[in-house]
C-alpha cells in the first residue's frame, strides 16, 4: 500500500521542518510547502521522505497548483498541518494597511485557502487531519500585537468552525496553541540570556501534531496548548 500523505504549509528551520521530519519518520509521504524553492530543496535533501512544493498560501492559484502537484504527483492528502504565519508586531498606530492585511491573509486565509484545496478528498474518504499551528495572540490581543493577534484570532474561530462542520464528516480539525518562544537561531539570538528551558524545542511540539493527527475519533481534540515546564502563564 501506498503511504498517507501529509502536506506541512511554512517550512523553515523550526517547527515547519520538525513537522515534515517527525510525519516522514511516521510513515507519511510528506509534502513541503514554503515560497522558497531554493530552501525547500535543501530541507528535502536532508529529509527522507519529503518532497519539496513550492507555494504561496495567501495566493489563490498558487495554493489550487501546489494541491494539483500533490495529488498528482504523491496522492490525495490525508493531513494537512497549516504552520505557515506572519508575524508581524506593532500597536494600531505602528502597523500599515499592507502588514495588516498581510498577517491576515498567511494566518487566516492561508487556512481558508489550503483547507478548502485539501478537503474534498478528504471528505470523499470519510477521513482526514487539519492542524493549525496557532499562539497565545489567537486568546488575547497584546498592545503590540495589532496585526498579528487579530489574525490569530480569525484563524482559530475558523478553525473551530471547519472542526464543528467537518467533524461529522469524518475529517478532524485540531489547533495547537503555542505559548511560548521557540527554539532557534533566531530567537536564542535575541533571547541570549534564557536558559533552556525558557524554549519550546521544535521536535517535542512536532510530536503533539503527530499525536492529534493519530486520535481515535471517538475522543478528537479540537484545543490543546503547549508550552515550556518553566513557563508563567
């Protein structure tokens, strides 16, 4: 038999990639997808069982060619994990229209977008996984956080609306609610001074994907968050 294949949106050197790496390690035929061709290849090299799909969520044709590429060329999705985001940061008075927009259009119609690319073959099957990757700004608007909670916020109530029209049908819709600061380059650059376990590692939030993608239907998680032992909340 043919291995199930699961499509990973926003793949970067984070939680992206510890998502196609722990899927593939599952079992899975994974397909990767970022704007960066040059990135993804790289990724799909160093990662057994990936292939890399280039695409823009926020662009509608983009997102209906690279669904057509994967269901042509690996098969009909079984999951789909929407991890790509945009974050960008400032109070109502800091953000333009266009970063905005932006945020919304990667969090919110990027889900909108993908969803809708993948779902008819999952709703044909009577089985399948959407899972969001989503944050703390999706419960609470931060004063710098104008553009990004906003966008948050509209992709989990749309995620909690797939979940309560899809679950019937056999697909299940999950969002993850990372709390927290995550583990790379980037963020221990400008985190120099945290210990540890002030990061949420990549790996350790790729399992509870994996999880929720595996749960017997008769108990589905719609919320769950996670968030580093230390961590103040």
């Amino acid at each position: 038999m043919s291995k199930p294949v699961c499509v990973v949106t926003g793949v970067g050197p984070g939680t992206g990639l510890a998502l196609a790496r722990r899927f593939a390690a599952g079992g899975y035929t994974v397909a990767m997808m970022a704007r960066s061709a040059e990135a993804l290849a790289t990724f799909a090299r160093e990662t057994p069982g990936t292939h890399p799909i280039p695409a823009d969520v926020a662009d509608p044709a983009s997102v209906a060619a690279a669904v057509a590429r994967v269901r042509s060329e690996l098969g009909a999705p079984t999951v789909l994990v929407h991890n790509a985001g945009n974050a960008v940061f400032g109070s109502v008075l800091d953000v333009s229209e266009a970063d905005f927009e932006a945020a919304w259009r990667v969090n919110a119609l990027g889900l909108f977008l993908m969803g809708r690319a993948v779902l008819p073959d999952m709703v044909a099957a009577g089985q399948g996984a959407i899972l969001v990757t989503g944050a703390t700004a999706s419960w609470r608007g931060g004063a710098a956080f104008a553009a990004f909670a906003s966008a948050k916020a509209a992709q989990r109530v749309l995620a909690q609306s797939m979940a309560r029209s899809l679950g019937p049908k056999g697909v299940h819709v999950a969002y993850v609610v990372i709390d927290g600061v995550i583990d790379m380059p980037t963020t221990r650059a400008f985190f120099k001074d945290r210990p540890d376990e002030f990061f949420l590692r990549p790996d350790a939030i790729a399992d509870t994907f994996f999880h929720l993608a595996g749960q017997d239907r008769s108990a589905w998680t719609f919320e769950v968050d996670v968030r580093p032992f230390a961590e103040k909340w």
